[in-house]
C-alpha cells in the first residue's frame, strides 16, 4: 500500500501523515500540489494546515490547484481518500464531500485532546473499531463547525456517513459531527487529528488503528461494500 | 475592459462569528441602535469583456467555481460605471 501525501504550501500536517503511514507499515511519498498524477498510488492523504494561507476561504485555492484533478480521479478508482482538518476542508470545498467548515461557534480556536465516538465501524476506515467506540484525537482548529442544509444532514443519517461525533460538541457541528464519509465509503473527511495521536506517551494512540485499517485498505473495504 | 466589484456574503442562515463579534463591540461603543452585522467580502477585478452577457456568465462562472462557495455564502456583482473606476 503506497499512499500519496498532499502538500500545499501551507500544509504543516504533512510529516505526521507521513510517519503514520510509514508507522503502521505502509509506504509514503509527498506530492506537490502542481502535480497532475496520482496513478502511481493505492491511496490519498491530504493533511491539515493553511494551505495558501486560509486566503479566501479555508481550503478555496487547493480545491483548484493542479493536483485536485487526480485526487477526483483517485476518488472515483475507488481508492482511499483520508482529509484531516484543512484536508477536509478542502475535500467539502471540491465537492467530494457535502457541507462545508465555518467558524467554531464559540469564536475561539481550540487545540485540545478531544473525546470522539466512532459512530459507523463499518467503514474500510473503522472496520476494527468496537461499534461507538470512543477515542481520543486532538483537535486544532478555528474552522471546524460543520454546516450543512437540514436535507444534507437526513441524508447523511440516513446513508450512514457520519463516522465520527464529538462527545462534548466543540466547535458548533451540527450533529455533533466530526467527520463523515462520502456514499460511496472511500473517501473520508475528520478535523480531529489521528495522525496526532500515535504515542501513548503523548497522550493517545487511538489514531494508530485508523491507518492501520486504510493499510489494509482492498481487505476492509470489500468486507464492507 | 470593465471593473467589477463582486460582494460575498454568508447566508443568513449561517452564524457569522465576526458580525457577532461587532455586534459585540459597537455595543461596547454605546451604539446600541446598531445590530444585526453581517461581515462579507469584496473583490474587485477588470475583465477584458464588453458584453454584458459574456460578462456575466465569466463572473457567475468563477464565483461558482472559487470566489464563493455556495453551500454557505451567495454573491452579488455589479459592472462599476467607468466615471468611478
């Protein structure tokens, strides 16, 4: 399994991408954002960060920059698409999830352990968690309020793409959402950080079984579809 | 050639932190008769376009595609008159 890491200039979650991904035994390369290609990988991981500097909207220039294309592409192979925080800000803004991020309802930006529920365990991303589970991710972020129409959010219940919910909202999500997965189950987008939480040393370790599941991608999914 | 001035503004159904913030802060002034702050944005740009058609499907084109996102913000332009450019 050989997963691509997204860079923009502004990422600064792309190192612990990458060390998650070498940690649970799979292989990483980093991509820059005006390379036209993914072909040569099984899967996509964009990180968190500014990317462009958050000018605009949070994750507006990466949703038409050079490499947005393939990650499209790689989305309707099949192939695992993992966004966190600005990664999955920029996965609403191009349109491969629905909804959008705004600002956290309190105003602040909060950077804290937080405790999640995995919700749905019967993902390609989740399969070897318990069903509502909980785990703890930091967060880290100012815009991580997520919005969607009253429609969106029954349609989301109703297809089982709300995979992940804070236990004690945050940031205002409707829902209690923390991160949601697309129809057809292969692409996900979470502003908490797992690839933050891979040493219980430093506090949890919860995140390292989300790679694992995604390292053993065709596995996990084909059980699940 | 036209300028245009294009505004964005978030949805009035989407909480606006920075209005409210102001809101906040003009109270802290003493203006009490003032509420209700909605924050946008607004860009101005030239366009090599005469026609006014032309010019709006370029304008509606890009706001669609990156200037706005439409799950959350609506966008209203206007072609400025040349005397103010």
């Amino acid at each position: 399994m050989k997963f691509a890491v997204v860079r923009f200039p502004g990422s600064n979650c792309d190192r612990d991408l990458y060390n998650a991904a070498v940690k649970v035994g799979a292989k990483a390369e980093y991509v820059d954002y005006r390379e036209t290609s993914l072909d040569d990988f099984d899967g996509v991981l964009i990180p968190g960060g500014f990317s462009f500097g958050d000018y605009l909207r949070t994750g507006a220039m990466a949703g038409v920059a050079p490499i947005t294309k393939s990650i499209k592409k790689a989305a309707d192979e099949d192939k695992p698409v993992l966004g966190i925080c600005n990664g999955f800000q920029i996965l609403t803004e191009i349109g491969l999830l629905p909804g959008a991020l705004i600002h956290n309802t309190g105003h602040t930006f909060i950077s804290r352990n937080e405790s999640l529920k995995i919700v749905n365990n019967n993902t390609g991303f989740t399969k070897n968690h318990a069903e509502n589970e909980d785990v703890v991710y930091p967060i880290a972020h100012g815009e991580g309020c997520y919005y969607c129409t009253d429609e969106t959010y029954e349609e989301l219940k109703d297809n089982n793409q709300i995979i992940l919910t804070y236990n004690e909202n945050p940031n205002g999500s409707i829902g209690d959402i923390a991160g949601i997965i697309n129809k057809r189950g292969n692409v996900l987008g979470m502003m908490p950080h797992p690839e933050r939480a891979l040493e219980a040393v430093l506090g949890s370790d919860d995140g390292l079984r989300l790679f694992e599941n995604i390292k053993s991608w065709e596995e996990n999914h084909d059980t699940v579809r | 050639m036209k300028k245009i001035e294009l505004i964005i503004t978030l949805q009035t159904q989407v909480l606006d932190t920075q209005g409210e913030a102001l809101d906040r802060a003009v109270k802290d002034i003493g203006h009490d008769e003032i509420s209700n702050i909605r924050v946008g944005k607004v860009l101005y740009f030239d366009i090599d376009e005469t026609d006014t058609d032309k010019i709006d499907e370029i304008v509606k084109s890009m706001s669609e595609r990156l200037f706005a996102n439409t799950v959350i913000e609506t966008y209203n332009y206007k072609i400025l008159d040349e005397e103010t450019v």
